[in-house]
C-alpha cells in the first residue's frame, strides 16, 4: 500500500535561517507530489506540487521542493524563513485513478523562532 | 483562481440536531469533492468522495446515515451531519477538484468549519 512518511513532527528554526521538511512516499507507480500549508484554524492552502518535468519545483511564499524517484523523496525547502512561515505543512501524494485521491503524511509543525 | 468556500466558518448546537455545512466553488466548476474531517493536531481524515449528479463514496468506518453528503451541482456539496453528538465536534475541511487537463490532479481547499455540539 502507499504510504507517505514526514520524517519530522516538528521543526523549529531561528528567523531567516534556512529549512527542510522532509517528505518520503512509498509506491511503486508514478506519483504525483503535493505540499500544503495550514495555517491555525485555517483551511489548507496549496505550496507546490510535482506532476513531471523538472524535479526542481518552485511555489509560492519563497518554498521550493525537489523529486528524488530514486530515494523516493519530495522534500520541501525555504532558503530563509520568517515568522509568518510558522504552520503546518502537510506532503501528499496521488496515484491519479478516477477522483485523484491524496495520501497524506502525518504534518509537520513548523515553528519560527525571533 | 480556484477558490473554495464553506460556510459556516463556526457553528455551535446542541445535540441531537442536524447541522448543515455548505462547500461552494467560486470560479471553477468541481467534478469531484471531497469531504475531510481533522482533529487538534492530527492530519486530515478523508470521510467521503462525492462526484456531481452521484452518490457519495464514503470511507471506511464512515456512517453514511449520520453524515449525509450531497453534490447536486458543478459548485455545491453539502455535508448534514445528523442527530449530532459531542464525539462529532472536529473541525470539517471540504476541498474540490475540476477535470481540466491543467489542474486535474490537485485539490483546492475550502477554509474548513469547525462544529463545536453541547
């Protein structure tokens, strides 16, 4: 079955520095690669998502994730956070089929330190 | 463009009655929705696929009778949560997905209702 495994719960980094949220998907097909945000009490807002091509994917806010098929990895970086980057990002992953459904990752609280 | 709406944002009852929530979206026609339920600090649990104009495809463990979800058009799905309890207090997010060949993939997210039920 696949699965999507976020390595970290929880991170906590100093303002402007730099982070990664790692993000590994089991599956033996194609997949397509997601990463959302939430902010508190929020809904979910997408960040970027992989569908093919370049395995460099940019997206919104400054974040930026690479594909790795062959460790199977989807991890999400930022190359200077701020305060405002404090959430939850959650990994998906869709094997495509008739509705697209996602497999999620557990979430991984993202806390900013001043 | 792909917005999502839910409405109520918030809404508080008392059990035993039935609560309504609306999933709209505003500048896409949405073939599939779906419904998901989130609890503190957990990720999100899919309760239910719905495509336009056909009976919703509930999850496993997912009453289907207590949580009755309706996709009557291109735009609009509503999830009843009936004869609500205090165990049905979460926090309900609906997303929505349109068979273009642009976005087909992804799912857009509406801003979630949080059911609080005394």
């Amino acid at each position: 079955a696949q699965s999507v495994t976020q390595l970290d719960s929880q991170v906590s980094v100093f303002e402007e520095a730099p982070v990664e949220l790692r993000c590994n998907y089991s599956s033996s097909v194609s997949v397509y690669l997601f990463w959302y945000v939430q902010y508190p009490n929020q809904g979910l807002q997408l960040l970027l998502k992989y569908l093919s091509g370049s395995t460099l994917v940019k997206g919104i806010n400054g974040f930026e994730a690479e594909f790795n098929k062959s460790q199977t990895s989807f991890h999400l970086r930022k190359p200077s956070v701020h305060i405002s980057d404090t959430a939850e990002y959650f990994c998906a992953v869709t094997l495509g089929g008739s509705n697209y459904q996602l497999i999620w990752g557990a979430g991984t609280k993202l806390i900013i330190k001043p | 463009g792909a917005v999502v709406s839910q409405h109520p944002s918030w809404v508080i009852c008392k059990s035993g009655t039935s609560v309504k929530i609306e999933c709209r979206s505003l500048d896409f026609q949405a073939t599939t929705m779906f419904w998901y339920r989130q609890f503190p600090k957990q990720s999100l649990m899919l309760m239910a696929t719905s495509n336009e104009g056909s009976k919703a495809t509930y999850e496993q463990g997912v009453e289907k009778d207590k949580f009755l979800i309706n996709h009557a058009s291109l735009t609009l799905s509503t999830l009843t949560v009936t004869s609500a309890h205090p165990e049905d207090s979460s926090f309900y997010i609906c997303s929505a997905r349109a068979d273009t060949s642009t976005r087909k993939e992804t799912q857009y997210f509406g801003p979630g209702t949080r059911l609080l039920v005394l």
